[in-house]
C-alpha cells in the first residue's frame, strides 16, 4: 500500500471512527484548514506533512 493510500484509509477511519464523522474535527487535529481536508475527501493530494501527521495520529487513536 503506498503512503498516500494508506494516509487516505486512516483519514476515513479516523473520521468516521474517532472524530464523529466531522471534516472540521479533523481539520482542527491535524492543524489544516478545513477546505484543505474537504479537498482531501473529494480526492486531492494529500502531502507528506499531512499523511505523516494522518498515520501518527492513526497509530495512536486507532491502533494501527
């Protein structure tokens, strides 16, 4: 699984599982605007900053 993709599931999971199904609760996590995340949902690039921050906050809240 590349890096983007696995980014991509734990940001699913993360919001759907940890973040009560809110964009703007993950934006607030991961310190991005909330327009940055949605575009993510939609299928924009996520970058290594964010992926990086996206898997660390999974392994910790996810146990992944």
């Amino acid at each position: 699984m590349s890096d983007s993709s696995e980014a991509r599931k734990n940001l699913e999971r993360l919001k759907n599982e940890v973040f009560e199904s809110s964009n703007r609760h993950v934006a607030v996590a991961l310190g991005r605007p909330v327009e940055e995340v949605d575009s993510w949902f939609e299928g924009g690039e996520i970058d290594e900053d964010a992926r990086e921050k996206i898997n660390g906050i999974a392994q910790e809240r996810l146990g992944e």
